[in-house]
C-alpha cells in the first residue's frame, strides 16, 4: 500500500524515531516488530521492543492526510471483510 517515498519515511521512521521509556531516549539499534495493523483512522500502529534494552515500544505512523493511502487502506479492509 506505501509507495517507494512512504516506504523511506516508514523504514527511517522505524529505524530513527522510535521512543523507548526503558532507555530513556531513541531505539538507537531500531526495533524487533511484533505487531503491526492499521487503526481506526488508517494510520500505521506499530509495537515490538526496543533492540538496545529489550523493552516494549509502539510508534504510530500517519498517512490519514495522504488520500491515497486511504483510500488504498479502505479499499484493503473492504476487500476482507466481504
């Protein structure tokens, strides 16, 4: 659904800006996904752990303002709730 540029802005996102309260700052070594789903207003929700300490983390990545993307996102959650 992302194209070549969301893609970039996600992957340094997930590398770059994620928060962990346990270090206290950015996930320096990036971080192990467990979970990822789209939320009720179509943005990216990600969760997993901190590569450096281990501990939890969620990051959420907006594309709502993206129409395209939205529309893409809808289209998907349509498509498996038939």
């Amino acid at each position: 659904m992302l194209n070549d540029e969301q893609k970039f802005g996600f992957i340094y996102l997930l590398n770059q800006g994620v928060f962990c309260s346990t270090c206290g700052g950015t996930c320096e070594k990036g971080i192990v996904i467990k979970e990822t789903y789209l939320n009720s207003l179509n943005n990216i929700m990600i969760k997993g752990n901190c590569k450096d300490c281990n501990g939890k983390v969620a990051r959420i990545v907006e594309f709502r303002e993206d129409k395209d993307f939205f529309n893409k996102a809808n289209d998907f959650i349509e498509s498996i709730d038939k």
